[in-house]
C-alpha cells in the first residue's frame, strides 16, 4: 500500500466537487481526492495570481543571479584582458569616459 501526500489542509471528494466546483475556489488550496488519493487541487484566481506573482519573481532573482558563474581561472584570464584592454587604450579611447 503506497502513502499519497496531500498537499492542502482541506479535501474534497470529486463527487462533491461535481455538484458545486465554484464554491471550492477559495483564498486557500483544497484538494480532490477521488477513491482517497489527490487527483487535483483547486484554488480561487486571487489565491493564484498571487502564487504566479510569488514564482515570476523568485525565478527572474534566480536567473539573474546564476547566469555568470565564472571559475577563478576564467576570472583571472578575465581580469589579464581588462588589463591588457586598458594598457592599450588610447588618450581618446580614455578620454571618452568620465567620473
């Protein structure tokens, strides 16, 4: 006998769910159980919006901070090349940038 998690503090059987399914989108997850097991859940379009909001940002935070990862040797070879870029530049190449 395999154990289910269920993943909201309140359930539902399908069947009741059938008779009625808009008074179960609420501010909370309810899930629909069909023969005991989670066969879905259910949440009202505020509730949701919220969680999407709450996802959107934490995936653009993730993203932005794991893009450039560099390895100490990449860094290094990084930081020769500015150097190198800088040694090279120009009067007029410096001269265009100011404080």
């Amino acid at each position: 006998m395999s154990t289910q998690k269920i993943l909201a503090e309140e359930t539902v059987s399908i069947t009741d769910f059938r008779k009625s399914p808009s008074s179960y989108f609420t501010d909370h997850v309810i899930g629909v159980l069909s023969n005991n097991k989670p066969e879905g859940y259910v949440i009202g379009a505020e509730a949701y919006e919220a969680i999407v909001d709450v996802l959107k940002q934490a995936q653009a935070t993730t993203f932005f901070e794991g893009r450039f990862k560099p390895t100490a040797e990449r860094m290094r070879e990084i930081t020769k090349q500015g150097a190198q870029l800088l040694t090279d530049a120009s009067e007029e190449d410096l001269g265009r940038f100011s404080e």
